[in-house]
C-alpha cells in the first residue's frame, strides 16, 4: 500500500515539511520588510495589515481557495505614481506579491497571497469618457457593470464581461463580450496603456510607440508583464438607455435535452457568420433530471431573434423563456456573478463546431462530474462562441497576443464549484480533472482562452506568437522576477 515504509515516508514529510516551513520565513521575511517599508513611505490608510477593509479584500475573492490568504499587507494604492512606489519595494525586498482587481480569477494564487504583498485596485475604479477622442478612460480597480452603467448616458459602452462582477483583469487575457462578434476580443479595444514594470518604472505602450511589443503581449499576457494602472480603450456606440435595440434574454432547457443543446450550440458555432448574433451557454452535468439544467443566453442586435440563426435553439423544448426588447447596458448588467463562497476550477478547451466533438466533451465532463459529485454544488460547461468576425476586427486594430488562428471556434470552459466546506481542491479531484482535460482534447491548431483555464494548462505555448511572446516577457522582465514572486501562467 504504502510505495515506501510508513516511518520512512513520515521521515521524508518531515523533511519536506521543514523545507517548506523554511521557504514561508524567507517569503514572511521579504514581505515584512516590504510591508515596513510602505507603512513608513505612506502610512496606514494606504497599507493595511488587519482591520475590516483588510478582510474584506483578503476574503473578498471570487474563489473560496484565494480567500483564506492571509496577505502581509495589503496595499491601496490611489495612483499610478503610488504603485510606482509599491512596486520599487516590493522589488528591493525581493518579497512575493498578487495583484486583485475584480476578483475573478479562478486559478489559486493569481489574486491572493500568504506571506506577501497584495496590491488591491479598490481605491482606482474611475472611468471616464472624451467624447473629442472617443476614449473611454477607466482605472484597473471598475467592475465592467458599473463601468457599462456610468457609460450609457453617453451612448457609448466598454466590452467588459458578460457577467457584472467581472473586473479589468479580464482585459489582460483577452476578454469576450456580448459585443466581442461585433468589436473584437475586449482587449482589442486598448489604446494605450500606463504599466508599472517590475522595477517601478512606469511606461505608456501603445500600438506605435517604443513599448508597442509590450503594447501586444498586454493582450492575453495575463498577469505577466507589468501592473497595469490605466486602460485607454476605444468604446463600442451602443446606445443609451432608452435604445432597446438588442433582443434576446435567457433560455431554460430540461436535462433531457443535453445532445439537442450541445447539438445546436456545434452547429451555431459552425454556421453563424452574423456579427449581430451573440450565444453564451452553461450546460449542467450536475443534475440531468433537472428541468431547468441548461442555461442558454441569446441577444441579437434586432427587433427579434432571426430563425436562420436561431433556429435549431428555437426548436428544442425549453422549460422557461425570458426573452425582450433591452439596450446593451440592459444585457451587460442582467448576469451579477458577484456570488461568493464557492471554491471555484476553471478547465479549457478550443473546438470547431463539431456535434461529437462537442457531445464528447460534454460527457467526459458529465462522468467526471458524477464520480465526485459529493463534493460539488453545480458543474457547468460554458461555451462561448470565437467567430472569424471577432478576428476579423482584431486584426484591424492590430491584432493581438492571443492570435487569429484561422476558423471560428469555441471557447470551452469546464467549471466544478465545490460546496461551501470545501477550502482546497482535494488530491483525488486533482488526478481526475487532470485526466478529463486529457479526455476532453483542445484541438491544437487552436489557442486556449487563458481566463477560462486550469493553472495547469500552458496556454502560452498554444498562442502562434508563443516565440515573440516569451522574447517580450525577458525584454521587460530580465530578472524573471514575476515568475519568481508571482503566481501566474506557465510557459515564459
Ligand atoms: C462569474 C464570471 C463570469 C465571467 N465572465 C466572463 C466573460 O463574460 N468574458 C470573459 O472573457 N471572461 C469572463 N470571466 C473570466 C474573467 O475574464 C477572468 O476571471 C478575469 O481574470 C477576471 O478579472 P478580474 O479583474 O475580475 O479578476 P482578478 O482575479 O482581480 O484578476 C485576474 C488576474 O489578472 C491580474 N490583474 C488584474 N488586474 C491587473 C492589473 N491592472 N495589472 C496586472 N495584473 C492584473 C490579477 O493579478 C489576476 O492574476 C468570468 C469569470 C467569472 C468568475
Ligand atoms: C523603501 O525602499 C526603497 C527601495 O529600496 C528605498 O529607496 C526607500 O528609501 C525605502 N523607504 C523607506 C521609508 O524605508
Ligand atoms: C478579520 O478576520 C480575522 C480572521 O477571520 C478576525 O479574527 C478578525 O476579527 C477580523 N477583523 C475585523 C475587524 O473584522
Ligand atoms: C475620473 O472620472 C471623471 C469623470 O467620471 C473625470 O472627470 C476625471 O478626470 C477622472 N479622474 C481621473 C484621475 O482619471
Ligand atoms: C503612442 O504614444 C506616442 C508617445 O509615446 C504618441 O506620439 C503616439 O501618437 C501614440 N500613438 C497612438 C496610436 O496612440
Ligand atoms: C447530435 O449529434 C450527434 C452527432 O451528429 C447525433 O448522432 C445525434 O443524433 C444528435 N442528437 C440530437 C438530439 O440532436
Ligand atoms: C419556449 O417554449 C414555449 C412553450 O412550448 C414556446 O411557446 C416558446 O416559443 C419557446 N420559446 C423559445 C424561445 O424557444
Ligand atoms: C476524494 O477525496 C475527498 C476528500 O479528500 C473525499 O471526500 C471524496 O469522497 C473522495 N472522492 C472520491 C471519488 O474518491
Ligand atoms: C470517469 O471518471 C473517473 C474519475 O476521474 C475515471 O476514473 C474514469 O476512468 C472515467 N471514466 C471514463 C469512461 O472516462
Ligand atoms: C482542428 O482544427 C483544424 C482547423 O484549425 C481543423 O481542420 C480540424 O478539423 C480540427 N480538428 C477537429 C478534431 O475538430
């Protein structure tokens, strides 16, 4: 039973256990003197090490595995110049540290921190609009709801997530909106960015200038490449309030029906070429008996949803419909996805609109699903569509980290939420969602979306620019110091 002899292994654990023990002094070390060292340079308002706004940003994290970090301080910075002076800390002390904006991530580790610095964007959630440049201006710490509502009354919109909650981070791996068909990905939108490089010093890059290499690698580089303080982007002209010029809502579906929505989903995938029709659908693999387990949204620019797009969706037996007349900030704010308290996984995937490739995924996942499921509240497929019209005006604007791959493709997401008890994923879940992302094949010509994916996954190397990208990561970063004191994407 036991590979080697029971006191031996304890013997080993023993070892481990202080080498383990040894590396967190080091990191508590560094970090405290970082941490000193902020508390002298501003004081306790902007570094916090306990009290209730510190809790409420250490335990604030979507995923319940990144709340139960203890940060050794937590720093609010209210400017780019402030950050200037964190990081410059931060890198003399040689201390770890995590970066939070919205929260969302679900990958352990890229928003929290033990034994470290978390910066938190709290304090910087400006936006604002010049109509004379059509620039939406907007701080790293805006939730995209709140952004899309102060937006309106001008007309204009970001392409932020297609749940409200959802932060700025979402920009740096890419970004699919429900305008995403008609504007590209969201980081397509970026004019210019202001990024604090690991050493302090501050940069403006866009798409000319000196820094245009870093310009590009900020899209779908995640958290890689510098701490981004001030997002310049190119709104989208939606409309206002009164515009209910989008039609569309949500779509209920039985557990019954799981191959007919699967199915319709390949096929709309594959075939739907027009830029005003959007999809975004959670498949269950949960409950199959439920009559309510397929969630399917649907909004088309339009007095209604056309039958020669929609269709085949039409055609299945649904169990609710909430369909109406709506403006965008309508549909970018009718999804919260502020809930809290759930571990949370991410997996991912790219597909070609393919009905077996798709039903076969979805039922490794439904397999995977049952063999745990005591440990589980919900188990959703997410499937987002990436049509060539996405690329098409990515390429436009100079395209991006992430790389037209040629095809319109699916973004997979394949995401267990753990019941509320549940503080780590668990040894035996591990060895299986490693073994149903084996199952679950991405097609390799195509890139995987890096904010839908396991930490386990090296997303970089499916980017055609994978090259260019790692060249770029150690011009900016020579020192290696984020792989070294971050948590992040694999692969540079
Ligand atoms: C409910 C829900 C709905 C979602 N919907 C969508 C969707 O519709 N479309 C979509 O594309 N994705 C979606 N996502 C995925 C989302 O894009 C990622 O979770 C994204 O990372 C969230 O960004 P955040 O700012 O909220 O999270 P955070 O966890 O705060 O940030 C994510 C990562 O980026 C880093 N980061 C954040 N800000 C900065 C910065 N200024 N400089 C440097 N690094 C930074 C963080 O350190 C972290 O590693 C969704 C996720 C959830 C949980
Ligand atoms: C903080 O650290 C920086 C970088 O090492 C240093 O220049 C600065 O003097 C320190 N400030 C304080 C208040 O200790
Ligand atoms: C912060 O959280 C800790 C740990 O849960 C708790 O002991 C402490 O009382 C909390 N402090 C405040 C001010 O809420
Ligand atoms: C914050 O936004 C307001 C408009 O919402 C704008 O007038 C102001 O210049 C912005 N400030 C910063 C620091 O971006
Ligand atoms: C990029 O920034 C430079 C200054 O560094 C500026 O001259 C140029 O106009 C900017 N280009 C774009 C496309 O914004
Ligand atoms: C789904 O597609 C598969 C593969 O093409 C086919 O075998 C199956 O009959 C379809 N099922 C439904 C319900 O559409
Ligand atoms: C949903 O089902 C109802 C009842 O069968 C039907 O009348 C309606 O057209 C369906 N709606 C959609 C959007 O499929
Ligand atoms: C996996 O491990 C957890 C706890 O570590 C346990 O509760 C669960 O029953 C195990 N599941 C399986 C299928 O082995
Ligand atoms: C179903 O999942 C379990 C747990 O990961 C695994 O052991 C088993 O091999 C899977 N079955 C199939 C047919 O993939
Ligand atoms: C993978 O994608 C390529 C196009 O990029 C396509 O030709 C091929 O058929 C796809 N394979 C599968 C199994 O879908």
């Amino acid at each position: 039973m036991y590979p080697v002899s029971k006191p031996l292994a304890c013997a080993l654990s023993g070892v481990l256990y202080y080498a383990l023990q040894v590396a967190a002094a080091s990191d508590l070390t560094t970090a405290m003197s970082a941490c000193s060292n902020l508390t002298a340079s501003f004081g306790p308002t902007i570094v916090e090490t306990g009290g209730a706004q510190y809790n409420a940003t250490a335990q604030g994290t979507w995923s319940l595995f990144n709340s139960l970090d203890r940060p050794t301080c937590i720093a609010y910075p209210t400017s780019t110049a402030q950050v200037q002076t964190i990081m410059k800390a931060i890198y003399a002390a040689g201390s770890k540290y995590a970066v939070i904006a919205g929260g969302h991530s679900a990958m352990v580790g890229y928003n929290s921190i033990s034994n470290g610095v978390l910066i938190s964007f709290s304090q910087m959630t400006n936006v604002s609009y010049d109509s004379g440049s059509d620039t939406v201006t907007v701080q790293p710490g805006v939730h995209w709801g709140d952004a899309v509502e102060y937006l309106q009354s001008y007309g204009v919109a970001v392409l932020g997530g297609r749940a409200a909650d959802v932060g700025t981070g979402l920009l740096l791996g890419g970004g699919i909106s429900f305008l995403s068909p008609q504007y590209g990905w969201s980081a397509d939108a970026l004019k210019e960015a202001d990024v604090v490089l690991v050493t302090g010093q501050m940069v403006t890059a866009n798409a000319t200038n000196q820094y245009k290499d870093l310009f590009q690698a900020l899209k779908g580089g995640a958290n890689r490449f510098g701490i981004v303080t001030r997002y310049a982007l190119t709104p989208a002209h939606v409309g206002t309030a009164a515009d209910k010029n989008w039609y569309g809502g949500m779509i209920l579906y039985p557990g019954s029906q799981s191959a007919a929505v699967s199915n319709a989903s390949a096929k709309f995938i594959r075939e739907n070429t027009d830029p005003k029709a959007t999809l975004m659908v959670l498949m269950s693999t949960m409950d199959l008996t439920a009559t309510d387990a397929h969630i399917v949204y649907v909004f088309y620019q339009g007095a209604s949803l056309p039958t020669s797009i929609y269709g085949t969706f039409l055609s299945i037996p649904n169990t609710t419909a909430t369909l109406s007349s709506m403006s965008y900030a309508d549909m970018a704010t009718m999804i919260p996805g502020n809930a809290r308290g759930n571990g949370q996984q991410f997996g991912a995937a790219s597909y070609i609109g393919d009905e077996a490739t798709f039903l076969t995924g979805f039922n490794h996942f439904v397999n995977f699903t049952a063999h745990y499921k005591s440990l589980f509240e919900a188990s959703y497929l997410i499937i987002s569509p990436v049509p060539r019209s996405q690329w098409a005006v990515s390429t436009a604007r100079g395209g991006n980290a992430i790389g037209d791959p040629g095809v319109a493709y699916a973004s997979m997401n394949f995401e267990p939420i753990y019941l509320p008890g549940i503080l780590a994923v668990p040894a035996n879940v591990t060895a299986g969602f490693d073994l149903l992302l084996s199952q679950v094949q991405s097609n390799t010509s195509l890139p995987l979306y890096i904010n839908e994916c396991d930490a386990s996954q090296s997303v970089f190397a499916t980017y055609p620019g994978y090259a260019t990208l790692k060249q770029t990561y150690a011009k900016y970063d020579p020192t290696r110091f984020n792989i070294r004191n971050t948590v992040g994407p694999l692969g540079l």
